[in-house]
C-alpha cells in the first residue's frame, strides 16, 4: 500500500543495506521498521535522512528520552498516524512510562488549546518577550 | 488590538485578581503577561485555563523544563507566533540554555519533516507498533 | 506588501469593479477589504472566490451568524491572523456578542486540545460512529 | 490498540467511575465512548478534561447544536478522524440535519481555502480590522 | 462510511448525473471516485467544486503536471490521507515518474522543515523580501 | 527578535562562513538572509540544513522553478510568514511570473478546501487508489 512499495533487506542494493545495517546497529535491534522500506525506494533520501535523525537524536543538551517525546509531540500536533506509532514505541523504548507519556499528552493537549486561545484573542506578543 | 481588550490588574474585578494573584504567587513573579490580561474578559475561561494549566505543569513525571520544551515544541509546530515567544521566555526561565534550545529546534524541525514523508509515501503501520 | 500589491477601485478594471459592487452591494457596505484588492489582480479567482462564498455564505440550513463563527473557529485553528481579523469583524457585524465570542474561543480552544489528545493515545473509533 | 488500552466500566475505580457516570446522566445516554476509557489510564486528566467539557459543551450565548457544529469544523481543519466521527455524530443528536452538515462543509472548506489565498498574498491586515 | 453515504450514478438526479458525465468527459475516464460519490449528497457543493477545480487545474501558465504536483504537497502537509491517495493516483497519470515522486517529497519534507526552524527562532523577515 | 540573534558575516567563525560562503557561491547572489544568519547560532544545524537544502533543490526530476512553487505551496498551507516571503522571492528569482503565481495560489486554495471536504465526508479511499 506504500506509494512505491516497501524494500526488504534481502532485495536491497548494497547502498541500502549499508543504511539498514548502521540503523540496527545505531538503534540495538535486528529489524528495520517501514518507514526506512518506503525511503529506500530512494537512496539518496533514506540515506539524508537516516544521518540526519542519528546526529538530531543522539545524547547532546538533551537527552535521548527528552527527544522522543519531543518527537511525540509533534507527530501527535500534525494528527500523523505513522509517526505517533512509531515515536511512541522509541520513546518507551528509551525509558517512557505510563505516567510519563500521560503528561506528556496532558502537555500536548493543553499547548494545543492555549495556542488557539492565544491567537483567536489576536493578543499582542508582551515587550518583555520580544527583548533579549 | 487584542478583541477585546486587555484587563489590567487595577481595573479587574476581584474574581480576576483572584486568578492574577495566584498566577503571580505560583511563578514567583511580580506581573501578568497579555495572554491572560487578554482571557480575564472572560473570568470563566481565565480561570479554567489557568487551573489546567498549574495543574499540568507542575512537576510530575515529567520536570517543569521537560514540559516547557514540550509546549515550545507544540507552538512552534503550530506557527503561533505569540506562544512561541511567550514559552521560549518561560523555557528559559525553567532552565533551557541556547545549547538546549537549538537541540530542540532540531528534532522540532526532524519530526515535521518526517511527519511528511511517512504520510506522503503511506506508510503502513508496522504489526510490532499496533499490538501493546 | 501584499505580493502582488492591491488593486483600488480607481484603477480597476471593468470586470474587477463589477465584483467589488456585487461585494458591496451584498454586504450593504461602501468598502473593499484588502482580501478582495490583493485577488484582484487575478480576475478569475477573485470572481471564482467570490461567488463561491456570496454562495456558501448566505442564509441557508444555517443562519450567516453561525456561519461567521465556523469561519472563525476554522481561521483560529490555523493561525490565519488576516482571516481572523476580518471574520471577527464580520461576525460581530452579523451579531456576535462579547460573550458569543469567549464561547467560541472555549470551544475552539478544547477541539483543538481533544484532537491531539484522541490522536496521542491513538484511539480506535466506536462502531457506533462508523454505522451510519 | 490504544496506546495504554481501554478501561472498560467494570474495571474501573470509583474515582474513574464516578466520571463515567456523570459522563452518562449528563448526555442521557448508557455507554461511554472509547475517547474516555482510554484517558481513563490517567484519572487527572479524565476527570479535569471531562469537568471542562461539561462546562464549555452546556448552553450559554451559543447553544448546544451551534458549538457541536464549531467543534466538527475544527476537528476537520486538523484532520483528527476519531473526532469527526465522534463529534458528527454528536452534532447529529444535537439536532444537526443533513442540510446542515452539507452547508457546514461547505463553510470549513471555503474558510480553509481563504486562509491560504490569505497568507499567500501577504495581504496586510485593514486598518479597520486593527481597531476596536 | 461516509457521513452521508455515496451515490451512485443509477442512483443520481440528472443534476448529479450531469456533473458526474462531465468529470469523466473532462478525465477521459469512465469512472468516478468517492469523493465526488459523497459530494453528491449535496449537489449544490458538488457542482461548484467540480467548475472550480475544471478551472484552476486546466492548463495554464503552470501545466497540469506541476499542479497535481503542488497539490499532493497541500496534501502531504495537511495529512489528508484520501488526498494523498487519490492525487498521488492523479499525478502519476499526468506523468509523474517514480524519480519526480521522491523529489516531491524531499521538498515538502525540508520545506515542513525549515518551516518550523524559522518559526521556532522567531526570524525577522528581510527587508529586501518586504518591498515589491 | 531572533531568538539567539542573527550572526554577521564579519563577526562569524570560520565553519559559519565557510556555509555562508557556498551559500552565496551556490545561490551566485553576494548577501545572506536571516534564516541562516539565526541558524548560525547552532553551526550543527546550519550545515547539515544547508547541504540537506543543497541536495534537494538542485536540478534533478524536477526542475529549481517546480521545487521553489511546491515550497512556496507548503510554506503556505502551514501559514509560515518567514517562508511564505523567502520562498516567494526565491521562485521569482527561478523564473515564476506573475501569472505563476496566481494559478499556485489557486491550486494551494483548492487543495486546502478539498482536504477538508474529503476528511469532513469520511470519504473512503477507492479501492483502485490502494493497489499499486
């Protein structure tokens, strides 16, 4: 049902493996979710991409847990069905509990509301926010 | 500008100080930002809001810093242009450091972009991210 | 600023001043909004946009109040600071009150904060919602 | 499927139970939809965004039908599928017709088509839109 | 399904009738998709969005191709899924290669992107970018 | 405003300027605008948003100009100010004319209303979409 199709490892050109190898390895585990099997009809994306997350995601500032709900938030925000899958699965993986993910959907929740309220009040940003 | 006006504390009327004293007691803070100068027209939802969100951004689960990198994070996603510059204040009054803010901006801008590619190439859901 | 620039009715064509008299006439006004001058520098959209929503505007199944508040809920939920000007104003001048106004904003505001959290927990759809 | 399942009546706790119930004597009906059972994993939260729907869903300046049909429109400008559904089939209890729905449609879709060509022309905001 | 069913052309008024003869006149096709099969329940909307989209999606000074393109992009960045699918379909049949489909994507994914990058570092917009 | 500030060509570090450098090279244009002079502050993001940005808007199966009006059709739907300006510019300056402009403007229009039109129905997605 992906638009071009999804590229098991055993098709895949060395190119796309060499991807799928440095993700199991990156990540600690033996399987390649469908995300990377649609971007892979497209190497040179799935390679960008795939850097592009393993230098975003890695322990900085922040740390790695912080990022995944970061990343649910976001997913959660633009209604992606995918990536909430995904992203909530990674943020369990990387230590989310119940009650974590729980106020995170509070947080979420209730950013979303205050958004609106903010704007459809037309309210003029505060001096004190626009100085440095 | 702001529809219908912002309400100052001197002109409120107690049931609105009420919620601006226990704003200001529970930020250790000494004035009111427009958003909620801009909600006190409307006392029922000045009040609500204001009780959901102390409710939701105490610490918990989830420290006060994580929450506000989450609220960042949702408003930035969502192009309120009043939110971003009134939670990027409060992250930073939280703790967030520049090192921090650019880390967060980075997965922001990761997860919109891979919010699009999973929805553009329809990706199914893997089975492992459906079953609990 | 506007990309294209506005076009006043001195200037206008014959064919773009025929639209700005069916807008006024229709609103019973003797002014163009920005909108309309910036589409007028494509005839057949500003035409197109036009009847489309003299059409969908008028009194119908709903009453033009209640099709100024949908307009608003809709511009508020996507951060359009020009839509959300302009139908404020036209919602007040179709009858809006002050208090209709803060009901509106409480509604908008709670959709958009029960939508992610519907979506954050990825909740299945009732039966009952899917028979018709 | 839900991301921490759906608390069914029989397993719930008295504090859970106690929402549910108002939930059902306050719609007049005898079921709980599958939105409350899977925020039921978090009692705050059920119970805070339940008390703040009773409060903003009751009638006020804009009547039950009326904010029924704000809600469906905001849930179909963010694409949140469980809310369409949920929320069409509670405008329809409230008294929504076919002709209604039709003409609500038809107000979301326009509004999201003049957001864009709104922003899209970087049309400035009239001056007597600014002013109160 | 669908919220008011689909009607099918031996069903259909000879209103509906004309308008769907003149979409498979128009696409050279010999059958008509959902979309259209619920828009019938309101044959008003139903005629006015076939003209409107007969109109903007003809050749002009962009050609067909580009604009099914730009419209899968809309798509994509509001996660519309039946959009998606069935201008992914519309696009590929007025030549969309598999090589233009991944390049389609790396934009709207980057342009979704930076989209939040500039509005999450609050960017003043250049001078040079206001004057015409 | 910015919120870390813009960086100055004169006062940036060697690795910053090198970006900028190929920046102007690559563009064959002597200023830099404030998306990367913000970016700058995280010379990480700066590089990698660049060479992403690089790659995916050289000439490839689609051509610069087609690229430059699907960013402008994103930047659009998400309602970004910033991008909505740069992008408009960067399309001029790829050869979209006047006329461009308005059939992007109603594409993007159009693709934005029957987004809604097709997730307010519950359209279904035709059987002949899902199969490759």
């Amino acid at each position: 049902m992906a638009t071009l199709g999804l590229i098991e490892y055993k098709e895949a050109s060395s190119e796309v493996r060499a991807v799928y190898d440095d993700i199991m390895l990156t990540r600690e585990t033996d399987w390649i979710n469908n995300f990377w099997k649609a971007l892979a009809n497209d190497p040179v994306t799935l390679r960008r991409t795939w850097e592009s997350i393993k230098e975003i995601m890695r322990p900085g500032a922040l740390d790695p847990l912080t990022k995944e709900l970061i990343y649910v938030a976001v997913s959660v925000s633009n209604q992606c069905a995918y990536c909430i899958a995904s992203h909530t699965a990674a943020a369990r993986k990387a230590g989310m509990t119940d009650a974590m993910f729980a106020e995170l959907m509070a947080v979420v929740g209730m950013a979303n509301e205050t958004n609106r309220l903010a704007s459809g009040y037309q309210v003029e940003i505060d001096d004190r926010f626009l100085s440095r």
